[in-house]
C-alpha cells in the first residue's frame, strides 16, 4: 500500500513531497524545536535538504510508511512520522514503526502532535497491519514523553547511546516507549 493522506478533525496529513522542504527548513531553524534533537541547534538549509532526501527515502522502505506533512485551515503546522526501525536495538522492521513528530512552535500545546500521531497509530495498526509501534526521545524532553503517554505509549526502558556532541541532559539517557496492536485494540 503507497503511503496515504489522512485527515483528523483539524488535520490534513499529506505524504512529505519536495513542496515541503520550505517547511522543514523553517522547523529546524528553531533553536526551541531543536532543543533535544541532534544536533542541538537550529540546522542550515544545506543540513535541512540533505535531511529531506533522507526523509523522502523512508516512504519506500517499507510500503506505507514515511514522513507526512501536517496542515490546518491555518496552514502547515509541523510532521508526523512512521518510519521502520534502525537500529538492532529497536527489534524486528516487520511489524513494527517508529512514532515521531515535530511541531512549529506556534501550534504548540493545542493538542496537534497528539491528534496526528493518535491517528498515525489508527492508521498503522488497523491499515498497515502493524504489531508494534514505538517511540524515542530524550528523557528530559518532557513534551515527547507527554504526548507519547497522552496517546496510549507506555514506558518500556532507559537507553544510552554514543553521541559525537552530546546534548545537555544525555548523562539521562534516551526513553522508548511503545503500545501493541493488542493493547491498541483493548484501550
Ligand atoms: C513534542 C511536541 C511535538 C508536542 O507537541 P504539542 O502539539 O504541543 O503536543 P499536544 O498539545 O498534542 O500535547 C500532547 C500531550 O502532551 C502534553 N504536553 C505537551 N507539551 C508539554 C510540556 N511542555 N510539558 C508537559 N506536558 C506537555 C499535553 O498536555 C498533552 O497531554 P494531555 O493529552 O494529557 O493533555 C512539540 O513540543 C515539539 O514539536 N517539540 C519539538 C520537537 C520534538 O522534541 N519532537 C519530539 C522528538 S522525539
């Protein structure tokens, strides 16, 4: 199954297309929305469309899932992914997508990220057949770890990785979290 658009009440979700790039540049321009992300600073255009050709190659590794730029009645407020796992770390690709989303910070705390990735969760499970899907952040971004328990996630482990610069708060580690079909079906 190509990678499809969804809609909520207040979103329009459309697979990423070059159209965004625009939008991913203005994202990664904000020191706030890079807070916890490598690599902690806002990141050029240069950065961002080398970034955008990686995150357009997600949508065919796996039939369905991808990046998907998000839009109100107001115009583009940030992305949601579903993306197949890395790292051994993270388990099996089959089955199983890796949950993110990034937000402009204008449109935060208005319940999208939520929204959008409570609807990458239906898409995923009852349209893509997935058993598994997790998410990753540092464990001092206190928004991630909301939205991710907001949406039904639950905790799984503390993990350390090797950063070449690490971020201030990495001595605390990254957190998954994740919820399975099962607990899907029964929330
Ligand atoms: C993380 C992010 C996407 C959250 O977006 P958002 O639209 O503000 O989130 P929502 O409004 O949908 O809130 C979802 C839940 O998290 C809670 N929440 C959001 N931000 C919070 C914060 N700073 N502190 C505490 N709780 C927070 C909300 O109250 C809500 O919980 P509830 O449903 O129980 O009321 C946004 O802060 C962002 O883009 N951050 C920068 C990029 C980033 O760090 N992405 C994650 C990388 S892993």
């Amino acid at each position: 199954m190509p990678q499809r658009t969804l809609t909520t009440d207040r979103l329009t979700l459309v697979p990423l297309t070059d159209d965004h790039l625009e939008y991913e540049v203005e994202l990664d321009s904000d020191p706030e929305v890079m807070r916890y992300l490598d690599p902690g600073r806002p990141r050029s255009r240069s950065e961002v469309t080398e970034l955008h050709h990686g995150r357009l190659a997600v949508a065919d590794r796996v039939p369905g899932l991808g990046f998907w730029a998000g839009f109100t009645d107001g115009g583009f407020v940030g992305w949601w992914i579903l993306e197949p796992p890395e790292r051994p770390d993270q388990g099996p690709v089959r089955g199983q997508a890796e949950l993110g989303y990034r937000l402009l910070r204008r449109h935060w705390r208005r319940g999208l990220a939520g929204e959008g990735a409570r609807r990458l969760l239906q898409h995923g499970f009852a349209d893509l057949g997935l058993d598994r899907i997790f998410a990753e952040t540092m464990a001092v971004n206190t928004a991630s770890r909301a939205t991710m328990k907001s949406v039904g996630l639950t905790y799984v482990r503390t993990f350390h990785q090797d950063w070449e610069h690490p971020l201030p708060g990495t001595e605390h580690g990254e957190v998954e979290y994740a919820i399975t079909r099962e607990q899907w079906l029964g929330r």
